[in-house]
C-alpha cells in the first residue's frame, strides 16, 4: 500500500523537506553565542570604519576650507577626490582589522573542548 501523492507529485512529508532544505543540522549554545558575537564585532567594525571616514572627511573640510580659507578651486577637484579615496581605504582597512581573523580558529578550538 502507498501513500496518497498531492497534486505536485509527493506526499506532504517530502514537500516539507523540500521547503526546509532537507535536514537541518541544530547549532549548539555556544556555537549560537559564536555567531552573534561575530555579527556583533561586524556590525562594531561597520560602524567604526563609517565614523572614521566621516571624521576625516570632516576633519579636512573643516581644516582646508574654513581653517586655511582656501576656496573651491576647479584645477583642485582631483586633489581633493585623491584625498577622500584615500580616506576611504583608511575606512575599509580599520573593517577589515575589526573582524578578527583568529576568530574561526577560536571557534574551532573552543567547540573541540566542549566536545571533550
């Protein structure tokens, strides 16, 4: 005897699977606490890297226009466009130094431990 098919051509146990992705493996406390603490640290380096671009933005706006009393000048532009790439390089390096690269070994090591 088999069981009744659906219209799409399997029982409501296979569709299920299908729509879950199969098996789903259960991550462990830590492994959870693990995973939010590197979402945390990303989204800390996120915000420090867009502050530290804001600032030094700021910082040479304030200093080259209003400080020195320098004008806008047309001749000038790929200067100051020179500047702020450069300012945004600062700001993808402090990003990537904010994530940890020891941080999937750490995991690694502490989930080994648990095990034992």
């Amino acid at each position: 005897m088999q069981p009744l098919k659906s219209a799409e051509g399997g029982d409501a146990d296979e569709r299920e699977r299908k729509r879950s992705g199969g098996a789903k493996k259960e991550k462990s406390v830590l492994q959870g606490k693990l995973t939010k603490l590197a979402v945390q640290i990303g989204k800390a380096g996120l915000l420090m890297s867009a502050v530290t671009v804001i600032i030094l933005v700021l910082y040479f706006v304030i200093d080259t226009f209003v400080v020195q009393g320098r004008a806008w000048l047309a001749e000038c532009t790929p200067v100051y466009v020179q500047y702020w790439v450069k300012f945004f390089i600062i700001g993808v390096t402090v990003l990537v130094v904010a994530v940890p690269e020891g941080l999937p070994l750490a995991v690694t090591i502490s989930l080994a431990y648990s095990v034992k």
